[in-house]
C-alpha cells in the first residue's frame, strides 16, 4: 500500500503547477475536453453523455469548472452537462444560443440555471482563461443554415505561449470554409486539434485541414453506428503528417504543455503512438468483439465495471445507463 502510495504521488509530481493540462476525456461516443490552467483555472468543452465526464473531473481534482463550453446542442456533446453543472457549479456556460427541442437539452439547461451558471452567446471575442491562457471564440459564420445544430459548432482556439489547439465540434464544411476565410492565418500550425464530428467522413477535409495543418489529432470516438471513424478522415490525418489519438483505442488522451510550448502526451490506456510531425501508421481498431452474457460473466473474467467504449461494455449491462456497466 505503501508503495502504491508513493508511486500515485511521483506520478502526480511530474505534472507541475506551471503546465498547462489538456485532457481529451474517455467518454465513449462523444466530445469532452478539459483544460487545466497552469494558475488552476478550468473550462470543459462538451461533456459527452451520461455521468462518465463528472466522475473523471473528480478523479482529477477538479473542484469548480470556471468555463463550460457547449460546442452544439446534441447530446453526445451536452448530455453530461448535466451531472457537471450539478457537481462542479460552472461559474460560466458558453453556447451557440441555439436551442436544441430534446428533453436531455431542457434538463442541461435547467441543471446549469440551478447551478447559478452564466450565459454567454458565442460571439467573436477572446476569453482570458486564467493570466496565460487565451481562448478565442471563433462563432459559427452567418452563411451556415440557422437550425442546423453541427453547422452551428462553436470553435475555440486556445493559445498558451506558442502552443495552439483548436476545437471545432462537428462543424460542417459550410462552417469550415468560413472559418478558413476569416481566420485562416490564426489557425495555422496547430499543434492539437480535435477531429470533427468523431472523425466523420462528412467534416473534416483536405481544404480544411491545410489551413490548420495539425500535428496532432485527436477523435473523441466510442462504440457507434455511424462508422466513426471513418476510413476517409483517417486518410486526411494521415495525409498531412498528423499523430492520430482516439478515445476508444487510448482512453483519456492527455497533454501537459510547458511555458515554451514544447508538449508530453500520455494515454490512459494501450500504448501511444508517438507524437512527431512525420507520418505514423493509424492505430487499428482494437478488438470489441468481447461479448459477455450478464454481470457474474464479467466479475468473473475480473473486467467490472466496464466503462462505455470499454472492451464488452453494453447497454444492457448498464442498466442505470450512467456509462458505467456492473459497477
Ligand atoms: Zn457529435
């Protein structure tokens, strides 16, 4: 136990106070990014679905999340706002104004009201994130059609020094080629960005993508039926050099950035690629055929609980559906 002790405390001192942290949250099928500021300040953009997002803020010590960001209204982005907003009181909710007509939309909003949450509309302007962290809202632009949730994705670009990563949700091309625009300079040369819309074959693009050139990217992806990700926006990432990290293959993927932007990437599950600007071979997907009939099969093979986009997770094992299977 001893030793146990001590080796969770080594582990926790190679984080220093003066890092910024990134963590791309393992929340099964959906977006959830915390970010952690060297001066303690928090914002988490999107929450996945279900209770996964809260309780990985508590195991990382979050007390009271200073930012929320919903990048869209649907629920695998916004779902776990709910158990968020009731556990860490965000003091601020940044959203595209647009709402969403689903129950899991009415009850977000409604656990944010009671938390005292503030609104903000996404409009152009920057956010200080503590003394050293800027985010730039980058609003969907006007062209893009006005009802369509993934059209409407709210971008953020945080900058930390040298060091720049861009969110854009599941923004479409329509939105993607407005951004590039009137924003094409700014973006470009971004050291981690998030894949749009779960690595879809419908967002990200070539076009796009030159504008960022990335050298890192990450998919917040879980078991789904809409082929995320796809085959066609693997290629794109390979293409242009980036190191690719989805949640379903390495689990909470996080990056402790330094002062002078140079970056250390760990994952807390498989091995991690590793992070260069020079083309590595995309991680193939890892073996989710494991089935088990009910929660004795599972304690006995000494897997409980299973975590959604966890080898042998399923609804049906879930029977409180808060993500987590025979806990
Ligand atoms: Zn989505």
């Amino acid at each position: 136990m001893k030793r146990l002790l001590l080796a969770a405390f080594l582990l926790a001192s190679t984080v220093s106070a003066q890092d910024l942290v990134i963590r791309f949250l393992d929340v099964g099928q959906g977006d959830a990014v915390l970010v952690t500021t060297p001066d303690g300040k928090s914002m988490l953009y999107d929450a996945g679905r279900g209770r996964a997002a809260a309780e990985l803020l508590r195991s990382f010590g979050v007390k009271q999340l200073d930012l929320a960001v919903m990048s869209q209204g649907d629920a695998d982005h916004i779902g776990g706002f709910e158990f968020v907003a009731q556990a860490f009181k965000p003091r601020t909710l940044l959203n595209n104004g647009l709402a969403a007509s689903t129950q899991t939309y009415a009850r977000v909003l409604a656990a944010f009201q009671a938390a005292g949450t503030q609104g903000l509309r996404a409009t152009a302007r920057t956010i200080n994130l503590g003394a050293s962290v800027k985010l730039q809202v980058i609003p969907a632009p006007s062209t893009v059609p006005a009802k369509d949730q993934n059209a409407n994705s709210v971008g953020v670009l945080l900058t930390y020094g040298t060091f720049k990563m861009f969110l854009g949700g599941d923004a479409e091309p329509s939105t993607t080629k407005g951004w590039a625009a009137a924003y094409g300079p700014q973006l470009r040369g971004v050291n981690v960005y998030k894949a749009l819309h779960h690595g879809s074959k419908h967002n990200d693009s070539a076009a796009w993508l030159s504008v960022l050139q990335p050298k890192v990217v990450v998919i917040g992806v879980g078991p789904n039926n809409y082929g995320h990700p796809s085959s066609e926006a693997l290629a794109l990432y390979k293409n242009i050099g980036a190191t690719v990290f989805r949640t379903d293959v390495h689990g909470t993927v996080t990056f402790t950035v330094k002062t002078n932007g140079t970056f250390t990437t760990s994952v807390s599950k498989g091995p991690a690629p590793t992070t260069t600007t020079k083309a590595v071979p995309v991680t193939p997907l890892p073996s989710s055929n494991v089935t088990y009939a009910n929660c004795s099969a599972v304690r006995a093979a000494g897997a409980a609980p299973i975590r959604v986009g966890e080898p042998g997770y399923s609804r049906k094992l879930d029977r409180d559906g808060d993500g987590i299977a025979c806990e």
